[in-house]
C-alpha cells in the first residue's frame, strides 16, 4: 500500500540549491542613479532595481505581468504625486510597492481595477552605499523579512572603492573557493601580498560560531602580510567572519584605525556568481593614498580566484564528487551544514540554530 504520509514542502531552499528567506547584495548604492533602474538576476530571477527621483531605492520583478516585457526598459513618471515605472510596451504604470497605479487603455466607464494587479516587490535595505534585497521563499508573502538586514559594524557612509567580477560557478563552489584557506600560496603569489619566498608555514587559527556563520577569533596577521605592516604598523588585529546566505568580511584594525573588507557572493544563475567586494577604511591615510594601487590589485586578487574556478569546471564537466580532507576543508563542510540547517529550520517553522562548535584549525599555507 502506497504511503498517504507526505512529507512538507521544503522551504528556505530553491531547486538550483539557492537560500530564500535571506539578503542578498544587489548593487553598490552608487549604481542607482535618481531616476534611473537596471535589471539584475537574483536567484535566476529578473529583479528591476532602481532609484526614484526623490532618492527611494527600490526593486520588483522586472516582469510585466501584461505581455512579459521587461519593466527595467521602461520609465520613471510622476503619477498622482508617487514615483512610478512604466512599462514600454502599453504603458502600464506600477508603484515601487508593486501596485499598478495606471492603464491608459483603459475607458472612463472601464469596470477594470488596475489596483488588482502587482507585481513582486521585493523588500530593499540601503546602508554604506549597497543595497540589499530580501528574497522570500513564498514570492506572495507579505511578511516581515525572516532576518534582520547585514549589518557589520560602525562603517562610513561610503566605501572607498569598490570592485566586483563575476564566476562562472553555481555559489556553493564559489564560496568554498573563496573561503579556501590553503590555496592562497599558489594562487595569489604576488611579492606584496603571499612571495613563493616565504615558503610554507604552520597556521593554526581559533574559530568559534558567529550569527549563521562563524568567525576566526581576532588574532594578529600573518607575518607575511606586507601591505597590513605597511598600512597599519604595528600591534594590528584582525578578524574574519563569514555569514549565510554569502558574506564574507574582514576586519583589521590597531588602536587609531580600522579597515572593513566585505565580499559579498550574489547567485545570478545556477552557474554564474558575482562577486562584489566592498573596502571601508577610517584613520589610514594612507590606504586613501593607495586607492590607485590597491583596486587593481583587488580585481587580480578576485581574476586569479576566478580563473581557478574556469580550470576546476573543466573538471567538474566530468567528475562531480570532491574529495574534502581536514583541516582545510572544514570550512566548506560548515558551510554545507549551515544551509542544511537553514533549510530545516524554516521549513519545520522553528529558529535557527548554528551547528557550528569552537574549534582549533591548523594547516600549512
């Protein structure tokens, strides 16, 4: 007798293995011009985010829900005293609520309510110049976001630079290429950051659970790091913390200055990641003398991450399966944990509860 028992619908997980329920980076702030917007692709979906005249950030599905044409190819226009979006093709006009304020084809005496239709409004947080959306697993619901938006700490209003590239990776990989502890000696070998000449080395770092992530506990940098010596002098501290769905961030300071780094992972498709990294700093001048110089080392740190993920799906074209080791796949372990909990948790409707226990990692890097 066939089972009548079904089990519940999972939910906090989509099909391509992409976390709902979750912030995501859409774009840096200074990538939402006043009364201009852009598509994006968020979770393999078409996101129109954009800026109003009057400076609100906003995004919705950029898909109208009349003939499918994009809404991002449309217009910004006043109606009745609100910032509206128009769609191109018959000039359907939605609120940044999603509501359709306006069809114009239709008649005086027209019994149609154009209030009835809508379309996804997702909720946006803009804080430090990026913005984030929030993507629920139900595109109906009305509820309050499940989480509260990122936060990382005391930031200046803008960054100094930012850069971005973009994987041709589902995010799973590229957050375990990114977070991979022992690859930085090969693959980021320049003279100013990781030399072939320093050889390897014993590294042995404390980690402890950190909000739906976990964090390597403030230590001092690796004597290697000539461009922190450089910048900050001595007695410098640093911490390093990764966050679900895709946040990663680095904090260095000393006693007069501190340096932010966040690199946040956006999944626009099931094999295409972009990378989005962030870079604050107050009280070093001198980081603000090295803009020139530390952009571009920014992007070939990102390139060389990238170009290793180009040779490793010539591989996964034929092999799925990776054979993980301690301790420096630990990490990609705990990532898996992590989104299994997730998923688990909003699922059965419960809180979240991080499965990740202090532990002492050690490698050779």
């Amino acid at each position: 007798m066939p089972d009548s028992q079904h089990s519940p619908a999972r939910s906090g997980l989509t099909e391509d293995g992409f976390l709902t329920d979750c912030w995501y980076l859409a774009a840096p702030s200074s990538a939402l011009k006043a009364g201009r917007q852009q598509r994006v692709m968020l979770l393999g979906e078409p996101v129109v985010v954009g800026r109003t005249p009057a400076g609100e950030a906003f995004a919705l599905r950029d898909i109208c829900p009349h003939r499918l044409v994009p809404l991002s190819a449309g217009k910004q226009l006043e109606t009745d005293g609100e910032w509206t979006l128009q769609c191109p093709y018959h000039g359907w006009r939605f609120g940044t609520d999603g509501g359709c304020r306006l069809m114009p084809s239709l008649t005086e005496d027209s019994a149609y309510d154009p209030s009835k239709v809508k379309v996804r409004r997702y909720p946006v947080h803009e804080a430090h110049g990026a913005a984030y959306v929030y993507i629920a697993h139900n595109p109906r619901s009305e509820a309050p976001p499940a989480v509260p938006p990122p936060d990382f700490g005391p930031l200046p209003d803008r960054p100094g630079f930012v850069i971005h590239d973009v994987f041709d990776a589902h995010m799973d990989d590229a957050v375990v290429g990114l977070m991979d502890p022992a690859h930085v000696p090969f693959v980021h070998n320049q003279w100013w950051w990781r030399p072939p000449s320093a050889g390897l080395k014993l590294k042995e770092k404390q980690f402890v659970p950190a909000e739906r992530g976990w964090a390597i506990a403030r230590h001092q940098p690796s004597s290697n790091s000539l461009l922190y010596r450089w910048v900050f002098g001595g007695k410098v501290e640093t911490e390093i913390v990764f966050q679900l769905p895709g946040f990663r961030w680095e904090i260095v300071s000393n006693a007069t200055a501190r340096l932010l780094t966040l690199t946040c992972l956006t999944p626009e498709g099931p094999k295409r990641t972009r990378i989005t990294q962030f870079t604050w700093w107050t009280g070093a001048p001198l980081l603000s003398l090295a803009v020139p110089i530390a952009k571009p080392a920014g992007r070939k740190f990102l390139r060389q991450d990238g170009d290793m993920v180009d040779l490793q799906n010539q591989g996964m074209a034929h092999q799925k399966a990776m054979l993980w080791i301690e301790d420096i796949d630990v990490q990609a372990k705990w990532y898996q944990r992590l989104k299994r909990e997730w998923t688990e948790a909003r699922t059965e409707g419960r809180e979240f509860a991080n499965p990740i226990e202090p532990r002492v990692l050690k490698w050779m890097s």
